[in-house]
C-alpha cells in the first residue's frame, strides 16, 4: 500500500508546483531510492525480518521518484507552447481539437455554463497552424456545447486564458458561439452513445423520478434526472448510486462468472469473458475516476482468477492505484477519484472488523450490511466535509435501506441495456422491475433528505477535514479510556444545561410574529411571506437548494401555497429544489417574459405567470403584481443580464392588521434596474419595507427608492461577491432618503415584525 500512497500524494502535492520542483524531487527521490536499494543488496540477506521494511521504503522512493517525473513531464507540456503563451497574454485564438470528455453544465456567477475537455491538436496564430497537443478546458454558454460526444472533432474561436493552480491544462478557453465540427466521433463512441440513448427509449415509459435514476445507476447517464431528486441523493448520502463506481463492476462481474459457470465454462474462459464485458460496459459508461479505478481493480482480480492465484483487495487496490495515478497525474486531484478509493479502502480495512464485532449482538446478516454502509461512510466523510462543508448523520441509516434495492435495479437494468438495441419491447418489459427498485432508492433519499437536521454544519477545505479526523482521533481516544469517558459525559452534560438555560432566557428564532424574512442564501434573492403557522409564499430561492431549505426549516415553513420566481437567473430559481424538498408546493407564477428555463425545477407544479394587475390572497397576506407586461421578447439568461433582470416580476406584500391597527407593506422587485425602475416610479405605492433591487447594485432609479418612501431597506447579498454589491452610491442614496439599511451577507437572516404602531427588525446574526 505504501508504494501506491506515495504516487498518490505525490501527484496531489506537485501538481500545483512548478514543474522544477516535480523535476527536483523525482531526483531526489529516484538518487535515494537507488543508493537504498544498492546498499541493501551489497549487505545481503537482511539478518532480522525489519531488513524487509527498508525494501519497502525503496520501492516508495523509487515509486515516488515516478510519480514526480510523470507529473513534471505533464506540467512542462501545459507549461509550454503557443496555447499557453497566448493564454498569458489573453489572446484571441482559432483552436482545433477533439473532446475527451462528455460536457457538464454548472452555474457560474449566475448563469448556466457548459464545461468541455477538449484536447486541441492545432491552433492557428496570424494566419498560421501550429500543430500542438494539449489539454484545454472549454467554457461556453450557448446549448450546441452540450450535445458533443467523446472523440469529436470541433474548432471554435476563443479567448484564452491562464487556468487556476492546481489544473494540469494550457489554457482556459472562453468560447462566445457554438463549436464547427469538423469530424464525428469515432465509431465507438457512436455505438456507445447508441446504447445510451436505447436504455433512455426503453425507460421512456417509466414514471418521471425511476426514469431519470435508472439511466444513472445503469450507465452513469444523468441527463433527465430531476434536480431535486438530485439534491435529495445529495442530502441523503446517496449520490454514489447515481456514479457508475466498483459497485457496478462487481455485480456485473459476479452476475457474468456466475452464468458462465453455470453454462459450463472454465476457470480461464470465464474471467476473460467477464473481462470483456468490462471493458464494454467502460465505454459505454464513459471512462471517469471511479469506473478507471474499478476497472483496473476488478481486471487485476480477474487475473488473479484465472491464474489460480488468491485474489487479495488491498494489494489489488493498491496496484489501480498505482497504475492509474502513474497513468494520468491529474486523478491525484480528482474528488471523485479520491472517493471511489476511499469507500472502496474502508469496505476492504474497516468493514470486516466492525462486522465481526456486530455480529457479537446482531444477526450475522445484519451486522455485515451496517459494517458495510458505515465504513464506507466513514471512510469518504473527510472528502465530503472538504467538498460540502456538511456531516451527514442520514447516510448510514438511507444507505441501509437503500441497499436490498440496488442490486436488482442495476443487474435487471444491465440486462435491459444489452437487450435494447436488438429487442426494445423485452427491454420494456425488463426495466419494470427495475424501476420498482429505482422507486424505492428514490423513496429513500426524499425520505431521508427531509429528516429535520439530517446534515451538520461543518467547516468545509482541508481545515474542515483535518478538523473532522481530529475529532475522530479524540472519540477514539475517549472510548477507549474510561476515566475519559467518565470526564466528557460530565462535560456534555454540563453543556446541555448552559444550552437549555440559554434558550430559555434568550429569544428564539424566529421572532414571535415575524411576518417577512430574507434568508441568508449567498449571493441572490430567497424571500419567505408568512401566510399561516407553518405556511408561507416564497419569492425566489437563492442559488442553493441547502441553504434554502435550511433557512424555511428555521422557520417550520412546511408548506408554499405560492412559490413566485421573478425571473429565470441562477441566484433566484436554483434553489427551488431546496423549497420543494418535504414540502408541498402550489403555483408557481414566473415572469411572462421568462422563455422557461426554470420549468426544469418545476415538473408536477402548477405554472401561471404573473401578469400586471393581478392579486393573490393567502390568509391574511395580499400580493399585487406591478410588472412586467408579457408584451414584448421572451428572454433566457443567454441574453444579457440587464434585459433579464429587467423583466423581473414586481409585487407589493401587505398583511391585513388586528382591529385597530396597520399591516405591513413589502414591495418585492426582484432585480429591476435603472430602466424598469424608471418606467414603475409613478406606480409604486409609498411601503414599510423595501427589499433592495438587484441586491444594491449601483443601477438604481432615486425616484423609484424614493417613491417607496420605505423606512427600512433590506439588501439580500452574498458576502464578498465579485459584483461589488451592495454598491456604495446606492446605500449612500438609502442613507440620504432616511431608510435603515440591513444586509443578509452581515445580519445573517432579516426578519421584519409588527410591533405596536411600527414594525421591528430582527436579525439572525449568524450570516452564513
């Protein structure tokens, strides 16, 4: 194991240094490894069985001498050439190449981006081609990029850009206009994609969520899987059913050496069998970290089978290990890559223990599927600490109940794939069952995803995941020694006093009465209008479906009878999943300029888009919407940002009071700008609250802030954004007009109340 840890940290260590320092330590290294090993040889046989480990630590050294030499050939290639030089000088460029990879959507400041590997073999400079051969990361926005296979051929013209530390690339690609293909994708690819594309017709008549995981579970296809159900696996500790992994190779291994067996095949045929169909399911799976990691392993232990040798998981881990990383560097930093090893390192060192001491007061059966989902669990929760800065306490207890089901949905769904291409109506009929399964996976995740605190906060980057094994060292400790025990449960009893007597003398959240909130969801807009004890109207949903559900949790909002989404950017309707996830959801009012970009969040909903003049009454809170008209262009967030913010729907709130006394009035703009503002001055009411137009930006209207008349403003921002919001000028101006400004990305959450006469203000105080 100590060779192939060596070549992983190794790679994950001076992949982000220059690549002297690869160069210096492969010298080093490889110098020390040779005299090591010479010396040891010169001496003899060693005399004590401790002369073994010096061996070892060679074989480190010298594996650690690769790994540097690997990673500083990589980093001299991406370091070099025309692509990188025109990178530093952020020149316009004509590039061709081929995609390695299939593209992946994300959400950058905002907008939807589509992420392609391409590796580019010519790039054309004053006229001239040059013929090159590196690593490019493409980020575009218009759709066609989504739609490119593995293997095809494409130019595009782009400006390029220096990557970030730590990406094995020569440039960063900015593409403004779709790819020119140039050449299809090889026939492999084409097959590939054709039986992905059957598996998804053989699913088609399956209910919406099965449909959309099965393909995942299958063959790694998330195509038409729902974001939310998504988010759930998320929450849930499920998001390793929806990647092909060692779990999919292992059960299609074990299920084609059984039928091989079975039909009579030898102890050397049948290994080689199943490792074709490896290799096939590979490339239609396409080849990420964890499917390389797993095919490398189960191909080891297929030759160990056939060999008639003892198939041993440690040293078969360690040897993927070591090939892959001497392979390809770049996994030495790939999340996913790390996981797969880890979960896979964890069922191999930790599971067979923890079972044997299960199985002292369980069921043996039992005690080995809890030993099982719990050390794989543990064994990934530092890596996911560093990526979501979050602990689940639902994993062991989803992935448990999720684990009878798997198993069918993947070998019927296996077989349904090779059947498709020649016998779709059996292919129907087989992924039935399967589905079922899937059904129950996802019954699972929704279930476990809206268990109150299903996940703890945590900080999240290395420190998180130093801290998180810091704390497990000192458990271990502790249950170890009794007189410690003895001390920490004294000590926890007393915390759990301190904290009760504090929550009974300090006030709760949230306040008694609180009528609107702004959530502190990062940088977008996530408003919350009280309608009931465990009701309330939701207008726009941040940009994280966590943060979200977390901030109506904090409330006991359990139901939206009106979910209002002003206008289709990221930083107001990603979040929506986060807002349907245990809850029920009513209409859903868009903007009618909106081309429907958000309806992907919304299957099952009712859609009715706003239209001025129009008014909601629930309990006692009344909506009127001010703008926009639907006279005019539909628009998506691939036009510009202000033609999009500009067609925000505009609402005034207000709450009927008690006898005797006023309500309160919220005038809600979403992120209209100078323009709309312009246009809305003379109609907007005079409000108690305004909630600041694109979260303070310096595009402000003073005769639209001004005729709202409000006394407090509430700006809902993201700390240290890169957009400069709130802007000075615009909190100089709310200064000026009188109004009390508070800010999400500072107060943490704002909750505004009726008091007596007036209204108050309370903030969380715990910006996130």
């Amino acid at each position: 194991m100590a060779p192939a840890l060596a070549v992983w940290l190794t790679a994950l260590v001076l992949i982000g240094c220059p690549a002297w320092a690869a160069y210096t330590t492969a010298g080093v290294c490889g110098a020390a490894a040779v005299g090591l090993l010479a010396s040891r040889v010169l001496a003899g046989p060693p005399a004590r069985p401790g002369g073994a480990r010096w061996v070892l630590v060679g074989a480190a050294l010298a594996c650690t001498a690769a790994s540097a030499a690997g990673v500083g050939l990589r980093l001299s290639a991406v370091g070099s050439g025309p692509v990188h030089a025109l990178a530093v000088a952020q020149a316009q460029a004509t590039l061709e190449g081929v995609v390695t990879e299939d593209p992946r959507v994300s959400t950058v400041r905002g907008h939807e981006m589509v992420m392609v590997r391409v590796r580019a073999e010519n790039v054309r400079i004053r006229g001239r081609d040059l013929a090159v051969r590196v690593p490019v990361l493409v980020l575009a926005h218009t759709p066609q990029w989504r739609e490119l296979l593995p293997s095809r051929r494409v130019r595009f013209d782009a400006r390029l850009v220096v990557p970030r530390g730590g990406e094995l690339l020569a440039a960063v690609a900015l593409v403004r206009g779709p790819p020119i293909e140039t050449g299809p994708p090889s026939a492999v690819q084409r097959a590939a994609e054709g039986v992905r594309a059957r598996l998804r017709e053989a699913v088609g008549g399956l209910p919406e969520a099965p449909r959309g995981v099965l393909p995942g579970m299958i063959v790694g296809d998330t195509s038409r899987l729902d974001p939310q159900i998504a988010d759930d696996f998320k929450a849930a500790g499920l998001t390793h059913i929806l990647v092909v992994s060692g779990a999919n190779i292992a059960i299609l291994t074990g299920a084609i050496l059984a039928l091989a067996r079975w039909a009579g095949m030898g102890r050397r045929s049948a290994p080689v069998l199943a490792g074709a169909a490896v290799l096939a399911f590979v490339v239609v799976a396409r080849p990420e970290p964890s499917v390389l990691r797993a095919t490398v392993m189960g191909m080891i232990g297929l030759i160990a089978l056939a060999t008639g040798r003892e198939r041993r998981g440690v040293p078969a881990l360690s040897a993927a290990v070591l090939i892959l990383v001497l392979a390809d560097p770049a996994l030495g930093r790939s999340y996913g890559f790390a996981l797969s090893v880890l979960a896979t390192a964890g069922l191999l060192v930790l599971a067979p223990p923890w079972r044997e001491r299960l199985a002292r007061r369980l069921p043996r059966r039992l005690a080995e599927v809890l030993a099982v989902a719990a050390a794989a669990q543990v064994a990934c929760t530092p890596v996911l600490v560093m990526l979501s800065g979050e602990i689940s306490l639902v994993a062991v207890a989803a992935n448990l109940l999720a684990e009878p089901a798997v198993v069918p949905a993947t070998l019927l769904g296996a077989l349904a794939t090779v059947v498709a291409p020649v016998a779709m109506p059996v292919a129907r009929l087989l992924v039935w069952p399967a589905g079922l399964a899937a059904s129950w996976i996802v019954g699972v995740a929704r279930t476990a995803a809206a268990v109150p605190h299903a996940n703890l906060g945590w900080p999240d980057g290395l420190l998180g995941a130093v801290l998180l094994l810091g704390a497990g060292a000192v458990a271990i400790l502790v249950v170890r020694h009794r007189r410690l025990r003895r001390l920490v449960a004294a000590a926890m009893a007393g915390t759990v006093a301190v904290v009760i007597v504090a929550a009974i003398a300090a006030p709760g959240w949230p306040p008694r009465g609180w009528l609107f909130v702004a959530c502190d969801i990062g940088q977008g807009d996530g408003l919350v209008l009280h309608t009931g004890e465990t009701s309330a109207v939701v207008v726009d949903a941040g940009p994280d479906p966590d943060l979200m559900d977390r901030c109506l949790a904090r409330l006991g909002v359990r139901a939206v009878p009106l979910l209002v989404l002003t206008h289709p950017h990221a930083d107001h309707v990603n979040g929506v999943p986060g807002v349907r996830r245990g809850r029920g959801v009513g209409a859903v009012l868009p903007s009618p300029l909106s081309a429907g970009e958000e309806s992907r969040f919304l299957g099952g909903l009712g859609i009715r888009p706003a239209e001025p003049g129009q008014d909601w009454q629930v309990g006692l809170l009344s909506l009127s919407v001010l703008a926009p008209g639907d006279a005019g262009p539909k628009v998506s967030t691939r036009d510009g940002g202000t033609t999009v913010n500009n067609a925000s729907v505009v609402l005034v709130a207000r709450w009927t009071g008690p006898t005797g006394l006023p309500g309160l009035s919220v005038l809600l703009p979403g992120d209209v700008e100078t323009e709309a503002q312009h246009a809305l001055a003379a109609s907007v009411p005079p409000v108690d609250v305004l909630k600041v137009p694109h979260h303070g930006s310096r595009r402000q209207d003073p005769g639209f802030l001004t005729a709202a008349h409000a006394r407090v403003a509430i700006v809902s921002v993201g700390a240290d954004n890169d957009y400069g919001h709130p802007a000075p000028a615009t909190l100089a101006l709310l200064g000026r007009l009188g109004t009390r400004v508070y800010r999400t990305d500072r107060d943490g959450d704002v909750a505004v109340v009726r008091a007596g006469g007036g209204i108050a203000v309370v903030a969380r105080g715990t910006p996130g």
